[in-house]
C-alpha cells in the first residue's frame, strides 16, 4: 500500500501544478498535512516542545519539507513525473558523498553502490541532452537536485538533532511551519513562480483534488500504513518502497499524462536503483547510529 500511494503522489503533484504555482500548493498541502498531524497528537495529549527543542524543529521544517518537499514540486513544473520521482530517489546517494568528504566511515559497497547510481543517471540522461539546451527542463532539474540535497541534509541533521518529544508530533509541527513559511514566501516573495499565486477562492477544483489527494492518501494514509509496516514486517521488507514509488509514478506518468517510457529511462532507471538499494543494503551492516534514513519525498 505504501509502495502505490507515495507512488502515486509524483502524479499527483505534477496534476496539481498544471493550474496553480507550485510553491502555493506545496504550502497548502503541507499546512493541512501538519494540521491533521497537530490536531490528532494534541487530542492524544502530545505536549508542545520545550523552547531549546524548537530550533532543531524550525530547521528540520525548512530541510525536510519547506525545501525539499518545494523544490521537488516546482521540479514538476518542468520535469515529467517519473524522471521527478528518480531524481527524488538517489538522495542516499549524497549520504555517501557527504561522508567522504566529512571522513566519515563509509562501507566499500557504499562506495560501489555510489558509483552504479550516478551511471545509472548518466543513462537516464543520455536521451535528454538536447533537453538540457531547454532552460525550464535544466532549470527544473536544477531544483530537483537541489531538493535531494536538501532531503540528505535534514536526514544528517535528524540524526544528530533528534527531537527528545514525540517524534511524529514534531512530524506534524515541521509540516505546518514548512508550510506557512510557502505560504508567506509565495506572498511576500517577487519571482516567477510566485507572481502568479492564485486567490484560493480562485483555485481550480482539479489542484484542489490534488490536494486533498496529498494531503489523505500522501501524508495520513500513507504515514499510517508505512508505520503499521515497520512494527510488523521486517525492516528490509517494509523499506521495499523507496525502490517501487519510482516504477510507480513512471508507469502512472505514461498511463495519464502521456510521459514517455525509453529504454534509457527503465535501463537507467533500474541501475539508479540498484545502487541506491547497495548504498542502503552497506549502511544497514553498520551501528544503527551510523544508519541513514530513507524516506519517500
């Protein structure tokens, strides 16, 4: 169940950024998210984070969601879903760069699984190369990276900064403070993207499905079944999804949009994963402190 909804949630996206700036809807859906999260743990008796816990909790809403979670949409506007939901999937690739340079121990088959990973996205791009001469396809790529780099930043940081509260209380906090800080930027902020915002009395009914699509099948559903995953199957099984959301969203991408499917993109794309799946496999032989988390974007 986790493996199709965080699939589906790439065409979801790249649905509701036809009619609407991206950054908007990213900020709605991530308000309403973390208002459902808030809501339900505050009736639980979830208390509020004491104030030297609120930092880490700010800079969390900003890597994990408010850039990552952005980026990643205002890609859409530009990149196909399937090539969005690949691109969203070697962040753990970074985990490794990062760790070479900051001389962190880091497994030979890490390494391996490193190097496996970016050919495979040099395969993937081999038939965009004309694309590239296309500012808003290298523009959404750009953003798209970015926003991997973002998502292996607040994986460190989470890390190293965990919360001493509940941790999926702090979940719900960092959507909602991620998602007023889209909200005022897309206000506030002068640039292509967000001159355009839409009134929400004005906001097409087909972004506002999108939304609420998100929102119930993306953020709650999908949560509740991954957790229920993790407390009763084994942790290699429940974490299968990381490498089907991206077959999802590329057959979803070709089945409703049209999205072309090329050998580049399942070649390339199965040895992406395929390193990204050695890069998991090696860290999770190490101490689980040195473990790296992989979730969906």
């Amino acid at each position: 169940m986790v493996c199709i909804l965080w699939g589906t949630t790439w065409v979801a996206s790249k649905l509701g950024v036809k009619y609407m700036p991206s950054l908007q809807m990213a900020g709605i859906r991530q308000t309403l998210g973390g208002l459902c999260y808030v809501i339900f743990f505050l009736t639980k008796g979830a208390r509020f984070p004491a104030r030297k816990e609120w930092g880490s909790i700010v800079v969390l809403s900003l890597l994990n969601f408010a850039l990552t979670n952005g980026l990643s949409t205002w890609g859409l506007k530009h990149i196909t879903a399937g090539l969005g939901a690949i691109m969203g999937a070697i962040f753990p690739l970074w985990l490794v760069v990062i760790g070479l340079f900051s001389g962190s121990k880091t497994p030979a088959r890490a390494i391996i699984g490193l190097l496996i990973g970016f050919a495979g996205i040099c395969i993937i791009f081999g038939e965009h190369l004309q694309d590239f001469f296309n500012p808003d396809f290298r523009f959404g790529i750009l953003i798209s990276l970015a926003a991997t780099w973002t998502w292996a930043f607040g994986t460190l940081y989470t890390k190293r900064k965990a919360a001493s509260f509940n941790p999926y209380f702090s979940l719900g906090l960092q959507m909602l403070i991620a998602g007023v800080i889209l909200l005022v930027f897309t206000q506030l902020v002068n640039t292509p993207e967000t001159k355009s915002a839409v009134p929400f009395t004005a906001i097409p009914w087909q972004s506002w499905a999108a939304v609420a699509y998100l929102v119930i099948f993306g953020s709650v559903l999908s949560f509740i079944a991954y957790l229920y995953a993790l407390q009763h199957l084994p942790t290699e099984q429940a974490s299968i999804y990381a490498y089907v959301n991206p077959i999802v969203a590329v057959l979803l991408g070709w089945l409703l949009f049209a999205e072309s499917i090329s050998v580049f993109i399942v070649v390339g794309g199965l040895v992406t994963l395929a390193g990204v799946y050695m890069v998991n496999k090696a860290f999770k032989t190490l101490p689980a402190v040195e473990q790296p988390e992989a979730e969906g974007i």
